[in-house]
C-alpha cells in the first residue's frame, strides 16, 4: 500500500510539473517569439531557444545526461505527440503571418514591404508606371497560373479517383481470385468426399447384403415372436381388464346395495327414531356377545392346538423313545444269546481239548463245527432281516406322525379359516345393519 501510494504521489507530481512547464512554456514562447514574424532569423538563433526548452523536459522526467535519451524521446515522454518544437513554432508565426499579408490590400505597407521593400524616397511616376504594367502582367500571369492549377487540381483528382478506383478494382480482383482459390480448395475437398462417399456407399451396400442374407431372417423372426409376445401381453391385459371391469361392476352393486340399505335406514330412523335405535342397540349388544363368544372360541381353540402340537411332540418322543427301547432290547437278546453260544462253544472246545480223540472223532467234530457255523450263519441272516423289518417299520411310524402332525396342522388352518370367516361375516352383518 505504501509502494502504490508513492507512485500516486510521484504521477501526482509529473503531472503537476508538465502542466506549470505548458503555461510556462507559452507564456515564456509568447514574449521571446514577440515580433517574430518578420525576422530574419538564423539557424544559430533558433538553437539557442530549444537549449532551454530541453533542459527543462529533461529536469521534469528526471533524465540525467548519462541515460542517453534524446531530445525528442524526452519531449515525447513529457509532452506526448502533439508537442511542437521552436523551428516549428517559428514556422507557423511566419506563414500565418505571411497569409495574413497576402489578404491585405495593395496599399497596406506589409504588403508592399513584402514584394518591394519600404523605401523613404519619393517614387518615379515612370517607375510606377512601369510596377502597374509589371503588376497587371503578374496578375495576369497568377490568373493563369490559378486556372493551370486548377486544372491540374481537378486532372490530379482524376487521378487519384482513377487510382482510388483501380485499387479498389485491384482489391476486388484479389478478393475474386482468393473466392476462386477457396472455391477451388472446396471443389478439391468435395471430389475427396465424394469419392470418400462412394466408398462408404460401397461399404455400406455390401453390409446391407450382408444384413439382408444373414440377420434379416432372424430379425423378422424375432419381429414375429415379438408380435405374437404382443398379441398374447394384450389378450392376457384384456382378459385382466374384463376381471376388472366385472369386479368393478360387482364393486358398484354392492355400494348401491350399501346406499339403498343406508337410505332405508334414514328413512326408519327418520320414521321411527326411538324404536328403531332400541333394536339397534339391541342388535348391537347381541353382536357384542357373539363377538365375545367367537373370541373365547377363538381364544379356546388356540390353546387347543397349542395343546396338540404339545401332544403330538410328547407322542413323537415317546415313538422315538419305544422304538429305541425295543432296538435295544433287541441288541440285548441277541448279545446275551451270543455269549450263551459262544460259552457254549468255549466249554465245547475245552472239552475237545482234554478228551483225546482219533482221527474219525476229529474229522466228525469239524463237521459237527461246520453244521453248527452255518446254523450261526443262518441266525445272524435272521437276526439282520429281522432289523430290516424293525428300521421298516420305524420308518412306517415315523411317516404315520408325520401324515398326523400335517393333518393336525390342516385342521388348525381350517380352523383359523372358519373364526376369520365367522368374524369377518359378523363384522360385515353389523357394517350393513348400521
């Protein structure tokens, strides 16, 4: 802020300065150039006056002598472009003067100071004489010099219209032949699109052939399912909105029903009001009751199912449980019967063992072994048929609750369809009544 501040400050100041040196200026150029329209003034005089002229600019732009800035960039800077030099001003004094004496008339001393020079001598008649004769010759001879100028004026007008009009001729040929140049560049431009086009076109017919033989056949099919797909949505729509339409139908009589009840209603109330809010407090009372009797039932019925469900777990678990007892004593049978035999066999073998027999004795007791091994055999096949007949009918009684447990859940949901039902007949019953 302080850095724009100054500068403001310093433009304030230059411009204060270059305007005290105008006025200075003239006032100083009016009294030295006083008279000045009439000298016969050198070059050296004229040199003198700019001097100071200079060293004033240069102390108003600040320019010292080793910037190296000339006078005329100086007084540009300061002046700008309309500033004028003494040689100049002395050159306007001079022909506005000299204009000045040339209005004048012939008998005015400038003027003829100007042409002959003041002379403090009496003239010769014979000279003036002479000097009107040479007058009259020099004004015929400016007459004609006027009229040639004229007419050189009025030929160099010509001219310059001529030469105004074959520049612009000239500017139009030009404009003409960059228009042909653009069009020519154009037409190249188009002939490159154009045949860029034909290309294209060629292209373009060749994937039409190409879409015409291979995929327009199975467009049309697609376009022939589309439709029938169409034609189906639209069948399927207009049979929804004939439901609708009769649902809507079945809609409207039923409220006409409910307006004509409620209109035959007003009317009872408005004929018997007492008696007829009697029996419909009465009615009222009655659907109160049934309702509290469809509740209890409702209520009674829940905890009835609730109570089957238990039962039918409880029943589940014991089936399970029995089977499990009866597999087990199953198991145990067999196994008390397994040891029994294998006892049996033990006692046998030991028996074997201390009695020393023959060859025949031995050959007797392996088939004795071998009889009593497939007699086993044929109980351990017993013993796995009659399994398969326990899981069997395991799996018979476990489908037998299933089968159950889904019809207690069926009579539970026809059950809970009747109470709704019920309630919802009540509750339509008392809707129509009021």
């Amino acid at each position: 802020m302080a850095i724009l501040e100054r500068l403001e400050n310093e433009s304030y100041e230059l411009t204060v300065k270059i305007n005290q040196f105008k006025y200075e200026f003239t006032d100083i150029t009016t009294v030295l150039l006083y008279g000045s329209e009439t000298w016969l003034v050198r070059v050296e005089d004229i040199r003198r006056l700019p001097v100071f002229d200079h060293r004033g600019l240069r102390s108003i732009a600040r320019i010292s002598w080793d910037h190296r800035v000339s006078n005329p960039v100086a007084r540009k800077c300061v002046l700008g472009r309309d500033s004028k030099s003494i040689e100049e001003v002395m050159e306007l004094h001079q022909s506005t003067w000299l204009g000045h004496v040339l209005r004048m008339p012939n008998h005015r001393l400038p003027r003829r100071a100007m042409f002959y020079g003041i002379f403090f001598y009496q003239a010769d008649s014979q000279l003036i004489d002479v000097l009107q004769e040479e007058r009259k010759s020099l004004r015929e001879s400016l007459l004609t010099i006027s009229e040639t100028i004229e007419q050189k004026q009025k030929r160099v007008d010509q001219l310059n219209q001529a030469q105004r009009e074959a520049v612009s001729e000239m500017h139009r040929l030009k404009d003409q032949m960059h228009k042909l140049q653009q069009e020519n560049l154009d037409n190249v431009q188009l002939k490159n699109d154009l045949s860029r086009l034909t290309r294209d076109c060629e292209i373009l017919k060749k994937e039409l052939s190409e879409l015409e033989s291979e995929q327009l056949p199975a467009v049309h099919r697609r376009w022939t399912e589309a439709c029938d797909e169409r034609s189906r949505i639209t069948k399927i729509r207009e049979e929804n909105i004939e439901k609708a339409t009769t649902k809507v139908n079945e809609i409207g009589e039923k409220l006409k029903k409910l307006t004509d009840a409620c209109t035959s209603v007003k009317f009872a109330f408005d004929s018997q009001p007492l008696e007829r809010l009697k029996v419909i407090l009465e009615t009222v009372e009655e659907l109160q009751k049934n309702l509290s009797l469809v509740k209890s039932e409702a209520d009674t019925c829940s905890q009835n199912i609730e109570l089957l469900k238990k039962q039918i777990n409880e029943h589940k678990m014991r089936q399970r449980e029995l089977a499990d007892c009866v597999q087990v004593r199953q198991l145990r049978c067999q196994l008390s019967f397994l040891t029994e035999r294998t006892e049996s066999l033990a006692k046998n073998q030991m028996i074997c063992d201390n009695i020393p027999l023959s060859d025949q004795d031995l050959i007797n007791e392996t088939k004795r072994l071998s009889l009593e091994e497939e007699k086993l055999h044929s109980l351990k096949q017993d013993i796995s048929n009659q399994l398969s007949e326990l899981n069997a009918k395991l799996c018979y009684l476990n489908r037998d609750l299933n089968e159950k447990y889904t019809n207690a859940d069926s009579e539970y949901r026809d059950m809970m369809y009747q109470l709704k039902v019920s309630i919802s007949s009540t509750f339509f019953k008392i809707y129509k009544f009021i």
